[in-house]
C-alpha cells in the first residue's frame, strides 16, 4: 500500500487545495465590465498555480460560451518555481485583494478562512445556483456541497473532493474475539480492543504487531485534531478549546497507546498492522491501497471524541465569486459549468466529481474490469473485490458529510507543543494551555 505521511497528506491536502489569488495586476474593475478588442467579456480567475485541468476548463468554457473571454491569473505558471519566500507573498497579496474588494471575479479562496470573508460580505452566496436550470441538482453531491455551506449559504464550490478512510484488516479483526462499535468507539476503546486483539492474532503474525504504524505521537495527535476540529475550534466565534477535558484525555491517550506499543512511529510492515488511515481521491484508490495492504479490508468509522469518526471531507480546490465583481451573470456562468459533466469529466480535474453520475460511471468501469479479472492491485495480482463493495463504495461518495475549515497554524501549534508532553517535559494539562493560548491569538490575528 502507498502511504504518505501525515504531514504529507496534511499539507497536501491543504495547501494543495490553498490556492486563492491577489488581483494586483487585474484589468477588470469595479467600475463596469471589461471586453477585449473583439467584444467579449472579460472574466478573471485567480490562482495560485494553473494546472493542466484548468488549461482544458477554460477551452471548454470559452466553446461554451464565446461571448467570454476566461482569463487565468496564476501567481505561479506550470513548471516555474516558487522562488524564495513566493507562496508566502502570493497568499498576502491574495488576501489584500479580497479584504479590499478588487482583483478578479472569481478567487480560488483554499488557503483562507471563509468564515472571516463571509462575516464581512465579501463573498458571493451561490445557494441558488441549486436552481440553475442548466444544473441537474438530482446528480450533484450534494452531501458534499451542504457540508460547505457557512450559516447555510454556499460561498464556495470545490473543483472535486477526496476524504480520509479508517480501514481495518478485516480477517484479524473476525479472528479474534473482539466485537468493535465503530460508531460509538472512543480513542480510549481503541486502545483497549487493539490491545485484546493483538494479544489475541499478534503471535501468528510474522512481524510484530501493531493497530497503527509510521507516525510518531505528535503527527498521531494532529490528526486526531483535524477529525475532530469543531470539538476544538469554533472558527465562526474565533474560540479554542483545547484546554477542555476531552483535549487532555486525548493527549495522555495518545501517549499511553505509544507507551504500550499498540502504535509505533517504526515503519509500516505488510501484515505488521490492523488498521490504516488513507486519503481517497479516486475511485482506484478505494481498491489499489487497502486491497494490496489487508486481503480483506473492511471500511471503519474513525474513534472520535466528538459525536462522529465519519470520513472527513478534503476538496481539491475550493472557488469562490468576489462579491463587488461586475460580471456576476458570467462568474455565475463559470460556477454553472463548473457542475457540468463536461467539466466534470475532464480528464485532469483531481479528486471525486460533484457529480453521482461521473463518479458511478468510473466505479462501474472499474467493477467489469475486477469481474473479468483485468483489473490488477499494483502487486500486480488480480483485485478479489464483491458487488456488495461496490456499493459500498458508492454509498460511501453519497453521503460522505464531515467537514471542518482548517487552520494550518493551528495544527502545527498542535505538533509543535504536544511534543514536550510526549518527551516527559510537561504534563498534559500545561501542554493544553499552551495550547489553547497559541491557538487563540492565531484565531483573533
């Protein structure tokens, strides 16, 4: 199974997805709309990188609609670098745009808290595009697109999305004597039945056992936090809250499950471990991993603190109409296309599509390939996967509905502090306080 690091995915995940833009050196102003020489209607998108997707969006669209003309701003072109300190002044030049209301029509607003444009009405609400005719609103995900919304108005449409899956392995967990609750396990639960079942199966297994590898305590830690953000952080009332009792809990949790060697930092072995922590961003990913990795995989709510451990939602890129822009009618246009199975379906768009009939038609294709016995696991064996877990698999992308705006700083607060209660320098409670203070100032910045 390919696995990345969960500072990896975390970063991947989100500054992947940060791409928003400043509109420094934009034509279009709030004055009225802007034409090119030959009549057609300016329309500016704003990136931080162009990508090979958004190439092929824009020729789509402007087929589409020739009255516009689609014009990319990327700070950072295909291929070139960054340069020194370039992404952090990419991103402040990107909010100086949006806080002052100029720059393009449409921002690609991933790397920033929507909460804080929304407040201060900088922001397009988009709800009705719901009932845009040239959208078929029966085919949208719409568990993804509900899950977006800010005090239930959309300000933002994700390009696709991807979402982190608990898996465990199946045949270990059905040999033992150990009955898991996964929607109502805690992390003090898991501790405790990971530790029954390995004392249990743990002598067969060729290598020591573990219920999760790879990641040292304070990753571990992270992403806990980022299942369960909204217990933590109230990013609506900029309030932390990691000096409560189920922050410290998890904290002398996290250490006692690595003390007792139900987790380790030590690489990941096949076989030497009973459950996983993946990103999915495709329909291959849901086979390709987990099926290389356990014979028998099954799909697991995560242990949580909170109310759920449901599969958390991770969009490829997330964009947003300014506000003050005065070509609402074609930025609409834009976000409309966006839905469309034209758009949907281009090759190079990354993640799950906001469409249930995209994403069926690449499981399907995917299914006759395991059937006929073509479709092989990158170990190069044949995939032996049911009917029933294609459906599964579907269910999973239909109602998949968890979702927390995250704040990078907070997390790396998370890693940066957590460390000296791991290493025995601080107790859990001073650690928290830290914590929460860090945390505080960051939100009120």
């Amino acid at each position: 199974m390919i696995k990345r690091s969960i500072f990896v995915l975390l970063m991947g995940a989100l500054i992947m997805t940060t791409a928003c833009n400043s509109g420094g050196n934009e034509k279009v102003e709030n004055k009225g709309k802007t034409a090119t020489e030959e009549g057609k209607t300016i329309l500016t998108l704003s990136l931080a990188e162009s990508s090979a997707f958004y190439q092929a969006l824009e020729k789509k669209f402007e087929a589409k609609y020739p009255d516009i003309d689609l014009q990319i701003k990327a700070y950072k072109e295909v291929g070139n670098d960054w340069g020194e300190n370039g992404y952090v002044e990419y991103k402040k030049t990107t909010n100086t745009a949006l806080l002052s209301g100029k720059g393009a029509d449409i921002f690609d607003v991933s790397a920033f808290s929507i909460n804080d444009y929304v407040s201060k009405k900088l922001l397009v609400n988009m709800n009705d595009i719901e009932q845009d005719k040239t959208v078929n609103k029966s085919d949208l995900e719409m568990n993804v697109l509900d899950a977006m919304k800010v005090n239930d108005g959309l300000y933002f449409i994700p390009t696709g999305f991807a979402f982190r899956a608990f898996i465990g392995d199946g045949n270990m967990i059905k040999n033992s004597n150990v009955k898991i609750d996964d929607k109502n396990w805690t992390w003090k639960e898991f501790g405790e039945q990971s530790k029954e079942i390995i004392q249990q199966v743990g002598k067969d297994a060729k290598n020591k056992l573990y219920a999760l590898t790879e990641y040292p305590a304070e990753m571990t830690l992270q992403e806990m936090a980022i299942d369960n953000y909204n217990l933590f952080v109230d990013s609506e009332a900029k309030q932390a809250k990691f000096d409560s009792p189920d922050f410290v809990e998890l904290l002398e949790q996290v250490k006692k499950m690595y003390k007792e060697q139900v987790m380790t930092s030590e690489p990941a072995e096949i076989g030497n471990q009973l459950f996983n922590s993946i990103v999915i961003w495709s329909p291959t990913d849901f086979i390709d991993g987990p099926y290389s990795y356990f014979e028998n995989p099954v799909y697991l709510q995560k242990p949580h603190a909170g109310q759920t451990g449901g599969m958390r939602i991770i969009p490829s890129s997330s964009l947003a109409i300014q506000a003050n822009t005065p070509v609402k009618e074609e930025a609409y246009k834009f976000m409309t296309f966006l839905l469309s199975e034209e758009a949907q379906s281009l090759q190079d768009r990354e993640g799950f599509s906001l469409l249930q009939s995209v994403n069926d038609k690449k499981l399907n294709d995917i299914q006759e390939k395991v059937k006929s016995g073509a479709y092989k696991l990158p170990t190069g064996k044949a995939a032996k996967v049911s009917d029933e877990e294609f459906t599964m698999f579907k269910e999973i992308i239909h109602t998949v509905d968890q979702y927390a705006e995250l704040d990078t700083k907070v997390l790396s607060i998370i890693g940066e502090e957590s460390s000296s209660f791991f290493s025995g320098q601080k107790s859990a409670e001073d650690v928290a306080k830290l914590i929460q203070n860090r945390v505080t100032i960051v939100l009120n910045e």
